[in-house]
C-alpha cells in the first residue's frame, strides 16, 4: 500500500505526465536524450541510484531536466530543503526506435539515424570499430566549430 501512495504522490508532482497517475509506469527517456519534468514542490536535491545510467539536473527549484546515458532502469529521488522525500520514483532508459536502423554484417552491429538521409549515431551494443569511427569523426566536426 504504501509502494502505491508513494506512486500516486509521485504521479501528482510530475504534472507534464499524467500516465504515471492511471498505470503507475516509470518515466521513460531514450538514451542521449533529455527530457523536462516539472514539479510541484520545491527540489533541494536529487539522486540517481545509478549515475551511469541516467543523469537528472535541477533547472529551477520545480523543473528537472532527465537525461539518458545509457540502457537499463534506476531509480530517482527528489527530496526538498528539509532533506524530506518529494518523490521516489523509477527511471527507465529505453533505445530511441522512431528513424532509428540497426545494420547487422554478420555479428557486427551498427546503428544509423535516418531523418531523412542516414548518420551514423553511437549506441550501446553497436560495434567497437564502428562507434571509436563515428566518434572520432564527431570530435573532428566540433573542434572545427570551436
């Protein structure tokens, strides 16, 4: 019972996601990606249960901004200035699917974003080659803008 008050409570302060209120879901993200989450009580401090996976950042005392690192789920913890829960809550980072292929060459996998003409994108589980090439290639193309 109280595992579904803390839900309910938690539903109530993440107000841009009303589904969390009806199926208590966690909150979804996909990997290199942010996302805004409002809250209506005042944050003083947030953990991640494992960084390595998602990273949250307090924008202003009522807005977060969730970011995915990496696959898998954790959980994330609001407290206030009196270092009391606001929220506690699961994350769940999840592989962006929509423009998204995967290139399989035998047990090499590689993955492109295709919106519209394909780039490659650095995903977890992709080949090791194929992601030290794209990231090389991205680090040349930003010290080129700086």
């Amino acid at each position: 019972m109280l595992r579904l008050s803390a839900l309910l409570l938690v539903a109530g302060l993440f107000a841009p996601l009303p589904a969390l209120a009806q199926d208590g879901a966690p909150i979804s993200v996909n990997t290199n990606m942010a996302r805004v989450l409002r809250i209506s009580a005042p944050a003083a401090t947030v953990i991640v249960g494992n960084p390595g996976i998602a990273d949250v950042t307090i924008q202003d005392p009522t807005t977060l901004i969730l970011t995915g690192k990496s696959y898998g789920q954790t959980n994330l913890i609001v407290l206030d200035s009196r270092g009391e829960p606001i929220a506690d809550t699961l994350i769940e980072v999840v592989q962006m699917q929509a423009g998204v292929t995967t290139v399989y060459q035998g047990q090499a996998r590689t993955t492109l974003s295709c919106a519209p003409i394909c780039q490659p994108v650095i995903m977890m589980g992709d080949d090791n080659g194929f992601s030290g090439q794209t990231l090389a290639s991205s680090q040349l193309v930003q010290s080129t803008a700086n």
